[in-house]
C-alpha cells in the first residue's frame, strides 16, 4: 500500500514536470498566427479614385473593421506572427465620399505603385508614388555602397543546376 503511494505521487510529479517543461523547451514547435485580411501591393494597385464599394470589396474582400461611427472608412488589417517571433502587422485604411459612393483616399502601409517583386524583376515603371504624386527613383551615389552592391547583383551569373544520375 505504501509502495503504491509513493509510485502514484512520483509518477504524478514526474508528468507535472513534464508537462511544464514542455512549455519552456527550446526547439519546441510553435504555429505560425496570421489574423485579418491578407493585403497586397497589386490589390492596392487595382484601387482608383472613384470606384464603388462593390468594386472595392470585389478586389480587396470584406474589411476587418467596419466603424459604425465612422460607415465611410473601411479598415484592412493583417498581422502575421512566425512561430515564436516578433508580431508584424500591415494595415490600409479606405475613405468613401460622405455618400458611401466612391473611394476618395486611401491611408495606410501601401501606397498605389510598382510591388516589390516588379522592382526586384525590373518590370513596371521606374516611379513610386508618394502622396499621390509620382517620384523618379534616384540613381545610386557614385562609390556608394549602394552602387557597389547593385553593380554585384547586376555582374552575376546564373549557375547551372546539377542534374543527378540517373539510377
């Protein structure tokens, strides 16, 4: 009788500690969270002036947030957390004429203009837009670190893929 009390309340200790363990272990798999509506620099590009809400909600999906106070501006939010990182968090926010008809403005993150996987192909034009006003990029300083970097990616060559064996 004795014997099995103390096998019990060993064991029963051993999985409490465990169990809490487990929760501060590291290398221990933790989920990756996104919450809100994934937002892309070509949904925000698709945007312009005038437009409707349908046509709104049919590019960029329902908003996160709509505020009953204020029924002309819809909020997109979108958080991502890898496992264990930090939070990041993107966020658009699109304001209607005080009809609710057509889109006036937006604020946020995003601004209409080239993506970031057009300016790393180099497709698209060579102007982002800041305000509402296009800006020409400006060209790397001569002997800038920028210059030499982009110089090194502009010299490099593609390596071909080994192919294996066939068994």
């Amino acid at each position: 009788m004795q014997n099995s009390r103390r096998i019990l309340t060993s064991l029963g200790l051993l999985g409490l500690t465990a169990g809490l363990a487990g929760c501060a272990l590291p290398g221990v798999y933790r989920i990756d969270i996104q919450q809100g509506n994934v937002i892309t620099q070509d949904m925000v590009n698709q945007l312009k002036p005038g437009m409707n809400p349908r046509q709104v909600r049919y590019i960029m999906g329902s908003p996160l947030i709509s505020d009953t106070f204020h029924p002309n501006r819809w909020d997109y939010i979108y958080s991502f957390q890898a496992g264990g990182s930090q939070r990041r968090q993107e966020r658009i926010s699109l304001m209607f004429d005080e009809r609710g008809q057509q889109l006036v403005a937006l604020t946020g993150d995003f601004m209409p203009g080239v993506s970031r996987d057009q300016k790393l192909l180099g497709t698209g034009t060579g102007s982002t837009m800041v305000d509402g006003q296009e800006m020409e990029e400006e060209a790397p300083a001569p002997g800038s670190l920028l210059e030499e970097l982009q110089k090194e990616v502009d010299d490099a060559k593609p390596a071909p893929v080994p192919v294996p064996e066939p068994l």
